[in-house]
C-alpha cells in the first residue's frame, strides 16, 4: 500500500521552503545516547559468540557500548561545545538513571532531549504496553531537563500501526521515523497533524559502520558529497541535513577525527546553519501550516 501517514509528493513539486536564519541547509546534529541493558540480549553487536550461541550477560558487546558513554560521548560533547553549536540528543529515559553524569552533562550543555524510549532493546520496544511506555519515558525526561519533550526518535525507528497517534496524543510534536523526504512532512494522526522531521539512515554513523561496517573515513565522504548536492538544491526551498552519531561508534579514537572534519566541513558552507529539532519544527510549521 502506498504510504498511509504521509501523502505522496514529488519533493520537486513541494512549495518552497524559506531560508531559516539566512541559512537553505538546517543541518540537524542527533545523538543517540542509549541504555544498552546488562542482563537483555544486546540490540546490536560488534563481535559475535563463539559458535554462534548469544549469552547474557553479554560482556564484549555491552562492553562497546559502555566504552562509548564513558569514553566517547566526552568527545562529541567537546567537538560540539568547540563550535559552539546546537545538538539534540535522542536519548532513552533509563539513560538517566543508568548514565546521570552524562544526562547531566547534555542538560547542561543545552541540547534538546527527544524522546527515545526507556531502554535500547534488541526485539521491538513497542510490544505490549505502547502508550504506557511512551509517556513514562517523557514523563521521566521531562522531570529531569524540566521541559517536556517535543520529539521523538523509536529505537531502531521501528513503529507499531499506532505509533504516530500514541505520540500526537502525548504532545509531541514531531518523530523522526518516517526517513522519506529530506524536507519536513505532516503526517495524518487520529489527534490532528504531526511532523515527520527529517532523519538519515545513509549518514548515520550505527549503519555506515555497525550495519555496513565500512572502513573509517565513510562516513565524511558521503557527507560531503551530500553537502554539494543539497548546496546545489537548496536554492529552490530550504533543506534539512540530519546526521545520526552514537559515542560508542563516531567517537572511539580512530574516528573522532572524522566527527572534527565533518563539523568543519559543514560550517565552512556558507549555506549551513545547525538547529534542534523543535526550531526546525515551529520553522516548518509557520512557513508550511498543517491544512488539516
């Protein structure tokens, strides 16, 4: 069936978007900060078992997580502060229980929380009880920035058929699943409009080198070669440019030099401005109003 959320559109026949600050390409920083848990099997995994049979606990691949909370997302957080620039964090709620030195260190950097469930699972975190999870997991990241979340960000995006009417009905304005545009959409929910902001799963540090597992250096040349394009398309209607980074993956030693070159690339282009997720929503939703 064709898509039942989002009515199909050439991205070519789309009204034009305006400049948001003088800037065509709104360049969206999300970084996934996730609770991997101890005693569940891990969602994903940088060695396997021997002969194949998973344990739990599951001490290598918690371990690379882990690394990346405690090495890896002082580094990003560097990197960001350096350019003074603002980022949002799709970060699960147990984050801040499990990690609150880190959940205090991105509250006190500014970044903007967007809600990403409880806990980082390998099976689909929605099974059973969506709605109860939805709103406990913004209710607990609410408490603690003391703002309630305007986004939403699914753990692997991955949705039920009620998904998008489970978070218009909790207040979110906007969910970063629906990967289709490169342009915010309005999608159709029982509780009114919702946006489908802008994400990106081809600059996404998770399937570049945890899916794909290409070699360092990937990801910045995709992004540059993303960047070329879009200054050549943003001059019909502004453009939104989302990278996905994860602290146990963009930030180990060996690629953190690519996170700095990519910062600088984008902030060399006269084109680019970087923005949260809930400026990119209120710019949208004033230049395109939600006909429903």
């Amino acid at each position: 069936m064709a898509n039942p959320r989002i009515p199909y559109r050439l991205s070519s026949t789309r009204p034009p978007l305006p400049p948001l600050d003088g800037k065509r390409i709104l360049v969206h920083l999300v970084v996934n900060v996730e609770n991997w848990r101890f005693d569940q099997p891990m969602p994903r995994t940088i060695i396997t078992p021997p002969h194949g049979r998973e344990t739990v606990p599951d001490v290598p691949n918690f371990s690379w997580a882990d690394y990346g909370m405690r090495a890896g997302l002082p580094r990003i957080l560097d990197a960001v502060a350096a350019r003074n620039l603002p980022a949002s964090t799709s970060v699960n709620a147990g984050v801040i229980d499990a990690y609150r030195p880190a959940a205090e260190a991105m509250r006190d950097a500014g970044w903007e929380f967007i809600g990403h469930g409880m806990h980082q699972r390998a099976t689909n975190h929605v099974e059973g009880g969506e709605e109860t999870l939805v709103r406990a997991s913004l209710g607990a990241l609410a408490a603690f920035t003391g703002t309630r979340p305007r986004g939403w960000l699914s753990p692997g995006l991955r949705e039920t058929a009620d998904t998008p009417d489970i978070l218009k009905s909790a207040g979110l304005d906007y969910v970063c699943d629906w990967v289709v545009d490169d342009r915010p959409s309005w999608m159709t929910t029982i509780g009114g409009p919702l946006i489908a902001m802008p994400y990106n799963l081809e600059i996404n540090d998770s399937i570049i080198y945890a899916v794909e597992r290409h070699a360092t250096g990937e990801m910045a040349r995709r992004l540059e070669f993303t960047l070329r394009r879009f200054e050549h398309e943003c001059r019909d209607s502004a453009i939104v440019l989302a990278i996905g980074l994860h602290p146990h993956l963009i930030s180990v030693p060996h690629r953190i030099h690519e996170l700095d070159h990519m910062l600088d690339l984008l902030t060399a282009s006269p084109e680019v401005g970087f923005f949260t997720g809930s400026r990119l929503a209120d710019w949208f939703a004033t230049a395109a109003p939600s006909e429903a």
